[in-house]
C-alpha cells in the first residue's frame, strides 16, 4: 500500500500546475447602507480538507482539496478585501463594489500550490463554482445551470471520472446574495453558499473500477451504516436577528452533514469515520452587553450518552466493519479532548470546543474564541475532527504524508455597539409647498417609500400602526385640519402656536414586499388671517414581523435558528418615522415666505412688508399735503 500511494504522489507532482482556473465578476457601483449602522460577517465550511505533501506553512503544497466548500459573506462597507479560511483558500474574492456575496462547490483541487501567495492558483473547480453577489444581484458573467425560483444559482455535474484524482456521482454548488442599500433584509441571508458531494473519492491508489469509481482511493466518502449514507454537504448564512428591542444582532452559522469518510480504503489498516447527523457552528453579536456568543454542537438536542463519532475498520479484511473506537457527546463536550490512535497510519484529534480563527497556522485549540464584552463582535473555528495519515517508514513521528480535516467550519460577526437600527422606510411630502393663507393643502404619509423599498425581505410588515403630530416650527402659522384617510382619529383639529395636532392609526393593516405602498393623507387649510411661518409634521411608524419564509435558502433563520430554540422573527417590532417641515405659510396679503431655502427668520418678511406699506402711504399722504405745480 506504501508504494501504491508514494507512486500516486509522484505523479501527482508531475501534473502540478497543469489545472488553472480563475473566476472574476462584473464591477458595478456599490450602494450605501441607509443607517448609520456598520456591520460585517463571513461564514465557511468544508466537510473535507485535504492537504498531501506539505513541508511548511510557507511553501509548496503537492494536493489541495476541499469537498463540499461553501462560504459567504456581507459587509455595510463593502467587500473591498479578500477573505481566505485557515488553510488559505479564497472564501470572498476582494469585489469593492459588492456588499453581499454567496458561492458553492462540490469539490475544489489544487495541485503544486504554493503557500501563502496566491493559494488560488492552480485550483480545479468540479461542477464549477456557483458565486452571487449584491447589489445588484449577479453571477459574475457565468452562466449557472439553473436559476431557481427564490434567486439561487446552481451549478452541478456527476458522474466525475477523473482517476486518479477525484471520482464523483454528483458535485453541486449554490450560491445566493441579497442587498438593499433602502433597508435592512429580514427573514432571509445576506449571503448563502451551498457545496454539495455524493460518492465522492479521492486519490486513487490503483486502477479505477469499471464505472469510474475508486477500487482503492486515499479519501472515500461513499460508505458507511447504512450505506446510502454518502452525501456531504456544507452550507453557510449571515443574517439579522431581532434582539427584542427594536434593534438587531447580526449571526452567522455553518451547518455540515459529514458522508462516513473512509481513509485508505480497500488497503490494510483501512479506517472509516462515522458522524452523527447535522454538524452547527453558530456566532451571534447583538451589541449588548453580554451579547457575543457561539454555539457549536450537533443539530437536535443531543444526551450525553449520544454517539458522535466511531471509527470502523475498512481494510477489507477479517476485522473489516468492527468498531474500533466510540466517542459520544459527553467525551467531547465534557472533557478537554479526545485525542487517539486508531490505527500505525492514522493520528486521529477531536476538538471539544470551538476554538479562535488562526490562520496559516496549526490551530491550537487552547485558545478560545475571541467575545467582544460589549456584545459588538464574535467569531470562532472548528474542526470536528483532524486526521494525519503518517508514513510509518519514516522515522520522524510527526511527519504527515497527507492531513485531513473533517467538518471544518469558522464563522465571524461585527456590529455596532447598541445594535443595528432597521428602520421601516417611511416618506412624508407636503403639498403644496409653500402654500398661501385661504389655501388648502396636504400631508402625504407613504408607508414603505416605494414598491421596491423592502426588496430583499422575506417577511410581511403585520398591523402596521402610526401615529402623527402637527406643530408648528416657526412663525405664527395656523392650519385646521379637514379630513384624515384610512380611519385615523381625531379626523379634526387645528395646528397654530402653542397648540399641537395630533391622530392615530391602530391598524394599517399588512404589507406585503413588493405591492403598492399604503399611502395615508391628512388634509387642511389655511385660514386667511393665518400668519407666516413653517409647520412641522412628524410621523412614526410601527409593525410587526410575521409570515417569515426563510427564502434564498434561508429556511434555517425562521425555523431552527438555534440549536435548541427558534429565532423571533415571527412578531419581531420593528418601527420608522418621517419628519418634514413644510409646508410654508404666507400671512394675509404677503408673498409666501419659502423660510426653509432662505434662512430667514418669520417675522423679517412681515416686518419688511408692514416698514415697506408704511413709506408708501407717508408718501402718498406727502403728495396730497404738496400737490405738485403743473407749468402752463
């Protein structure tokens, strides 16, 4: 078996270099967030990582593979700079003009890499990779597969027969990104990356079989009990969830189903790795005090007494199918780790928990992930389980022919402190404006500002409510309001200094993303002994989150956004308000003073006005006291 794999290597080294792919996409221009708020997280995972031959965290790397690699990210500032994973491989290509960002693939192989420069190089993408990215949405000018209905790309291909380097019946990815530069998206991710897998094999250590497959791959993951267990699949979201308050925290999650993953298979000392169901890690920053966590466990609420992991003999002889090795849930979770041989080939390392993102680095599971005190920022890195395949001919003990990463996942989160503010977009108009004394006018309430105004989100506004007040800003204008739309009490009232108008709105009803806006007016007049000066009208809105679908694969934020409980997307408050100070009044017998382009004080132009009549009418009374001489 020794001489097989040392033969495939050599020819591995041989082809280095030979496969180059590169991806680029579209500039467009980028959009700034509405608020003040700024914030920004990535999410990543592979169920499998592969790296054979590596002498040095600086230098040549004979094979790079990632299975089912998925990863995501969104940025209020945009996406200027690049983000690589632990093992240096591009998560978010650097794309200035993007503030979301999505991709996917089933398998992922480099050979002749060389590290840390450019670890893209070189890099053979299988079903190709499917990328997103917003604003505006795009697929960076390659055509996907397929458009599904909630604006996913997908990108597939299977059977892959490419002995001896990877052998696959399906390879998927997706990818999706959603932006708004008008409003915040709920109910749905920011970014999204699905990487898919099934029966996919690694390195062939002798011929293929007749259909393409593997008789003797490094890396399987096509067994195990039952065998129809051989899909693995990683996917990756960023999104906005309610803090309770008004405000929102911002999560990103990773959720990883590991196929059984059976190394030097068919060969002596064969081994294969079972997991337990659906693998989650998950970061939260709600920009609170106390408000950073993470949470990594299997999905589910697992007992102590749970399997986790086992490792099974593969060899394919006598022993083949004995279970060799069972972890449960309280080895992990309960101890500082679980780290064991399971056969000479393998070195086998369990984290028990979440560990800090290292980069470049051999991970070092002491140091624990990093929680800003003030709740802005989290982030955190996981290997579900490390595996060495050492050459027992050499005499160094530590020297690897190949490593392995099973379900390595990193997530990371920054937000404001207090919470990001979204604020339902609200438009206020006045018309006419400025309006003269003895005119009628109206105030004009839009509730969002436009159709497209909530594009992106996934939920409906429910029993929209809103309440408004008239004052006046300055001057001495009055107004008396004649009529309130869409049921608002009191429907009468008058605006003037000192005295206040105000109504209400209980119940607005719902709103739907994408239908007309509810449009509301209250109307008045201005009395014609009104003086001049500006009013102010102020209008605040208020709803509740509700009929969440979760769309653009975003299922997991409206059903299990926890690993033990739900998020409260569904009845989530959440509230805006317009402001404006119009319209302007003209008093009796005066041009209509447009204060909010001049500056000017109310009482210049009145006083202009009554200095101006009073030298006419000294004039005129001059003229009756000295009639003027005519010359015959």
């Amino acid at each position: 078996m020794r001489a097989r794999v040392a033969a495939l290597f050599t020819a591995l080294l041989t082809a280095a270099g030979m496969l180059a792919v590169s991806a680029s996409g579209p500039a467009s221009a980028q959009s700034p967030f509405p608020g003040s708020a700024a914030f920004s997280g990535y999410a990543t995972g592979a169920t499998l990582h592969v790296d054979a031959v590596q002498g040095a965290a600086a230098g040549p790397r004979v094979v790079d593979a990632e299975l089912a690699f998925s990863g995501e990210s969104a940025n209020t500032a945009g996406l200027g700079s690049a983000i690589s994973n632990e093992m240096s491989e591009v998560v978010q290509p650097a794309q200035a003009s993007k503030n979301s960002y999505g991709r996917g693939s089933g398998v992922e192989l480099g050979l002749g890499t060389t590290l840390p420069a450019d670890p893209a190089a070189n890099q053979l993408i299988l079903a190709g990779l499917a990328q997103q990215a917003a604003a505006p949405t795009d697929s960076f000018g390659a055509t996907p597969d397929q458009i599904l209905a909630d604006g996913r790309v997908r990108k597939e291909v299977g059977p892959v027969k490419g002995d001896p380097l990877v052998y696959a019946s399906l390879l998927r990815g997706e990818a999706a990104a959603r932006w708004n530069p008008s409003s915040c998206i709920l109910g749905a991710p920011l970014g999204y990356g699905l990487g898919y897998a099934a029966d996919a094999q690694l390195l062939d250590a002798s011929t293929p079989n007749a259909d393409g497959s593997f008789s003797q791959p490094v890396i399987a993951a096509d067994t195990g009990t039952p065998t129809d267990r051989t899909a693995s699949q990683s996917k990756s979201f960023t999104y906005l969830r309610p803090n309770g308050d008004g405000t929102f925290g911002l999560v990103s999650e990773v959720h990883e189903t590991i196929a059984p993953v059976t190394i030097a298979k068919g060969m002596a000392g064969g081994t294969t790795i079972e997991f337990l169901g659906e693998w989650v890690l998950r970061v939260v920053a709600t920009g609170k005090p106390g408000g950073a966590s993470y949470t990594y466990a299997p999905a589910g609420q697992p007992t102590p007494s749970t399997p986790i992991i086992q490792t099974v003999d593969a060899s394919g002889g006598a022993a083949d199918g004995t279970v060799t090795k069972v972890v449960d849930f309280q080895d992990i979770f309960g101890a500082a780790g679980v780290s064991f041989p399971s056969n000479p080939l393998l070195n086998l390392t369990l984290a028990t928990d979440a560990r800090s993102i290292q980069p470049g680095a051999v991970p070092d599971p002491t140091k624990k992930p990093p929680l800003a005190a003030d709740g802005t920022s989290a982030s955190a890195a996981v290997d579900v389980l490390s595996v060495g395949l050492v050459n027992p001919d050499t005499p160094v003990a530590d020297v690897q022919i190949a490593g392995v990463r099973l379900g390595h996942m990193e997530t990371s989160v920054k937000v404001p402190a207090g919470g990001i503010e979204c604020p339902i977009p609200v438009s206020k108009t006045a018309s006419p404006d400025p309006v003269n004394a003895g005119q009628n006018f109206t105030w004009t309430i839009t509730i969002p500002t436009s159709s497209g105004a909530l594009a992106g989100t996934d939920c409906d506004l429910l029993n929209i409510s809103a309440t408004d007040v008239a004052t006046v800003l300055s001057g001495s204008p009055v107004a008396n309001i004649t009529g309130v739309s869409n049921g608002g009490t009191p429907s009468t009232g008058t605006v003037s200094t000192g005295h206040n108008f105000s109504t209400a709105w209980a119940n607005l009803g719902n709103y739907h993303p994408g239908d007309p806006p509810i449009v509301v007016t209250i109307s008045g007049t201005i009395p014609g002994n009104s003086g001049a000066g500006v009013l102010q009208n102020t209008v605040n809105v208020s709803a509740t989150l509700g009929n969440c679908k979760g769309g653009a694969a975003g299922q997991d934020i409206v059903g299990n956004a926890t690993v033990t409980g739900t998020a409260l997307l569904n009845g989530a408050a959440v509230k805006g308000s317009a402001i404006v100070s119009g319209p302007k009044v003209g008093g009796p017998a005066v041009a209509p003073a447009r204060l909010a382009e001049t500056g000017e004080q109310p009482w210049i132009p009145v006083v202009g006005g009554g200095l101006l009549l009073g030298a006419m009418a000294l004039w005129r009374g001059r003229r009756r006291l000295h009639p003027v001489r005519v010359k015959q």
